[in-house]
C-alpha cells in the first residue's frame, strides 16, 4: 500500500523540474540573443513636405475701388442748400450743394462786372475825347503852312518888286551920273537918283528881315503843331493804359473765385453715400483742419480689402482668384474676385471678428481683391465679408 504513492510522485517531479529549467533557460537564451544582435545605424528622420492649403480664409471689408472721397468746405462755413440726398447718383463736377455765403458772393460778382463796365464806357470817352484833340491837332498842323506860306510868298513878291525898283534905280543913278561928268545934268539930280537906290535897299532890307520873321514863325508853329499832336496821341495812351479796365477785370476774377468756393461739386461721378452736415448747420472740423459736407464714390468699380494674417501672406500671389462670402447675408451667393495688390506693410487688424475666440489683435497685411459682380455690392461700402483666396502649388511647411 505504501509503495503505491511514492510511484505516482516521480511524474510530478518531473514535471517541477522541466519548468524550473525553462524559467531559467529561456531568460538566458533572450539575453544571448540580444548579445549577438548585430548594432545598426539609426534611420534618418526625413522631414515630410506639406501641400500648401488650398485657401487662406480673411477678413475683409468692401470698399469703392477708387476710395470713398470726402468733399470737404471751409470749417465754420454754414451750409446754405443741398441739392442731393443719400444714394444719388452725381456727375463729376456737378453741383451738389451751396454754402450760406453764395447769394453775398454772387452778389460781389454782380458789381464788380457793372464796375468793368463803367470802367470801360469811361475809357471810350476818354479815349474819343483824346482822339479828338489829336485830329484837331492834326488839322491845325496842316493849316499852318498853309497860311504861313502865303504871307511868306508875298512878302518875298514885295521883297522881289522892290529889288526890281532899286534895279531901275540904280540905273537911273548910272545914267545921271555920265550926264553929270559930261556938264548935261546938274548935281543934285544924281543926289536924288542915289537917295532913291539908297531908301529902296532899306527898304529891301527891312522886307527880308520881315521874310526871315515869317519863316521863323511859321517854322514854330510847325514844331508847336506836331509837338502838340504828338502830346495828344501820348495822352491818348496815357489814358487807355491808366484806367480801372484792368482792374475791374482783377476784380472780377477775384470775385468769381470767391463764389465758386461757395458752390460745392462733386469731384467724381459716382454715388453719394452720406451726409455729413445738413442744410443750415455749419462745418465741423473733421480733423486735420478739414469739414466734410458729403461722402460719394465710384461705386460701379467693388473690391474687398482683406487682411490676411502674416503667417499666411507668403501663399498669396496677384492675379489668385478668392471667393468672397457675407455671413450676415447681406448678399445671396458667394461673390468672385482677383487679387490686384499686396501690402508692403503689416497692422493689426482693423477688421473684428464677431467670433468671441477669435484673436482680436493678429498681425495683418492688407491684400485687395477686385469684385468682378461690383454692381451686388454697389451700396455695401465697409461691408464686413469672409475671403477665401485660392492658392496655388505645393510649398514647403514653415520651420518648426
């Protein structure tokens, strides 16, 4: 009986043994293994190449594409009459509007053109009356030879009859004179004959003198005649140069400047977009010294100014197509546009995002895009809208 147990013990043991064995074994057999592993280069790390995302997503803002234009008028000025509302349509240099001051300087205009002329109704009496003594002058001048000539002529026809008398006289002294030597006259006959010659060249004397007299008056009254002429035509100058024509074109001049600083037009056709001051208000200073009447722009003309985060503006290129949306729905459907410009510098965004986790003070770079559908948002100026710019090729991603 007692033989019988200690046989079925010897199977157990066994058993022990060769478990014992393996627990010890295979821990050595690892350890071996792991001894002989041969030692290999580690991989290099290849960095992997990102695909650039096929859009950048910003804010932006629409605007006239030519800019929203402020017409502007003298601060303090009072604003007579407006002849605009919101939403007109205007042309460029179409009066819109006119200052309290413009009945004041339409009437200055008004006077100063009645005083242009006054001013020239005088000159051209002035000037006739001038002209006048001219050609009185001038007449004058021709009458003097005239009259002068003929008392010159005929005191040189005396002086001529005269000489023609002490000619016969002298002969007559001649003749007494052979009479007298030959005892056929008397004394005194050639005495008589010789006072006669004498008193004739007296009086032939006294006739020149007269002669040269005339002349010399005559002479005068020539240079008297033209000096006075000549008198007459400065005058005449004297007067179209010194009067008020010219000056009351100045003062026109200055008066119309003036009454065109109290009509306001607008500098480009376009829309009118706000009213800054009423009819009867006067101009506040809207900065910088300026007053605003009225803000207008071109409106057939729409682009998106959006403000792409600095990290992202290396993706953006001119002439990328973007997709521009309205998430208050201000317009249906999504709008298409073309990148025109970059920014060449970075701001903090001006655009604020309605998202509460939104970060509110990114660093930005304003890129524009033309909106080809400009007539959609013609009247949706500072329009806050989502920009997806589609953009092209694979780029490497940023340094981490």
């Amino acid at each position: 009986m007692s033989a019988q147990p200690a046989k079925s013990l010897f199977p157990m043991l066994w058993i022990i043994l060769g478990l014992t064995a393996t627990a010890i074994t295979l821990p050595l057999f690892g350890l071996q293994r792991l001894a002989h592993k041969p030692i290999t280069e580690p991989e290099t790390e290849t960095k992997p190449v990102a695909k650039a995302p096929v859009r950048v997503a910003a804010l932006g803002r629409i605007e006239p594409t030519s800019g929203v234009i402020q017409v502007g008028g003298p601060i303090n000025e009072i604003l007579g009459k407006l002849l605009i509302k919101e939403g007109d349509r205007v042309t460029k240099g179409q009066t819109i509007g006119y200052l309290r001051s413009y009945d004041e300087r339409r009437s200055e205009l008004e006077t100063a053109q009645q005083q242009l002329q006054t001013a020239r109704a005088r000159l051209a009496t002035n000037t006739q009356f001038s002209e006048a003594q001219e050609q009185e002058r001038t007449i004058d001048s021709a009458k003097v030879p005239l009259v002068q000539n003929s008392g010159i002529a005929a005191q040189q026809a005396q002086i001529d009859a005269l000489e023609s008398q002490r000619s016969l006289a002298m002969k007559e002294l001649t003749r007494y004179q052979f009479l007298v030597s030959q005892g056929a006259a008397p004394r005194n006959e050639v005495d008589q004959r010789q006072s006669d010659v004498d008193q004739l060249n007296k009086r032939i004397r006294q006739a020149q003198e007269t002669l040269a007299q005339l002349i010399n008056s005559r002479d005068r009254e020539l240079a008297n005649a033209t000096a006075q002429i000549n008198t007459a035509r400065i005058n005449t100058a004297r007067i179209q140069a010194e009067n008020d024509v010219a000056s009351a074109k100045q003062a026109i001049e200055l008066a119309q400047v003036r009454l065109d600083n109290t009509i306001i037009r607008s500098p480009v056709s376009g829309r009118i977009l706000r009213i800054v001051t009423k009819a009867g208000e006067s101009i506040g200073d809207q900065g910088q010294g300026k007053g605003t009447l009225v803000e207008v722009a071109d409106t057939s003309a729409m682009q998106v100014v959006a403000e792409v985060n600095e990290s992202d503006i290396r993706l953006v290129k001119l002439g990328q197509t973007a997709k521009i949306i309205s998430r208050n729905k201000a317009f249906e459907g999504t709008l298409t546009g073309r990148v025109t410009e970059l920014g060449r510098q970075i701001f903090k965004n001006n655009v604020l995002n309605d998202d509460p986790s939104a970060f509110t003070d990114a660093r930005v770079i304003q890129v524009k895009v033309a909106i080809e559908e400009s007539e959609a948002v013609a009247k949706f100026t500072n329009l806050q809208v989502d920009v997806q710019i589609q953009v092209q090729g694979p780029q490497p991603s940023p340094p981490s």
